[in-house]
C-alpha cells in the first residue's frame, strides 16, 4: 500500500532539527522506523509551505501505516502531521454507483 506523510515540524522538532543535523540525520532515522516496521521507504523530501516534509513510503496495511503515525505524533515534534493512503478508486465509484440509488437524503422521504 503506497502512502504519504506530510508534516510541519513545531518549534521543538525544529530545535531537534537544527541540533541534529538535516537531511541525512532525519532520513537515517525515519530508514530505522520503517525497517522496525516492515515499511519500504521510498523518498524524503523537505519543502517549503504548509508541510516541512513529506514522507512517501509502501506499507503491509493500513494498519501498519496508522501505527508508525502513533508513534510518530506521540514524539510532539509536529503541529500537524497527516497520513495520505492510496485508494483503489474504480472500486470506489463501484461502491458509490450502487449506494447512490438507495440512499435517501434527509427530508426527500
């Protein structure tokens, strides 16, 4: 399953950031976590914006992925950190085509 973090550091995991080093120092910890995890990392990349970095990885499941999120959120380094999954959408509008004719909104009954 491909997956997505993007995460804005707060000023804690900057400090953290500036102590330890850039890109090399964060890239060979988040390698660890996802060698812990059975994740494969594919790339690390810094931007400027809303988001400091984002993450792109595969993971076994989505359970797998939610749980390196835990832990990630529980270090209170970031003000946000949002976890993005790839979505099979053909099934998706399969599922929405047959649900649609069956729903009724509220007041249309």
């Amino acid at each position: 399953m491909k997956a997505w973090f993007n995460a804005s550091y707060n000023p804690q995991g900057l400090k953290g950031l500036m102590a330890t080093g850039g890109y090399a120092a964060r890239r060979q910890a988040i390698e660890k976590l996802c060698n812990i995890m059975g994740v494969t990392l594919q790339d690390v990349t810094f931007t400027r914006g809303k988001y400091d970095i984002i993450v792109s990885f595969d993971a076994p499941n989505e359970e797998v992925a939610l749980g390196v999120l835990v832990a990630v959120q529980s270090t209170d380094s970031f003000s946000e950190i949002v976890l993005s999954t790839e979505l099979d959408i053909d099934a998706i509008v399969g599922h929405a085509n047959k649900a649609s004719p069956a729903y009724a909104p509220p007041g249309s009954t």
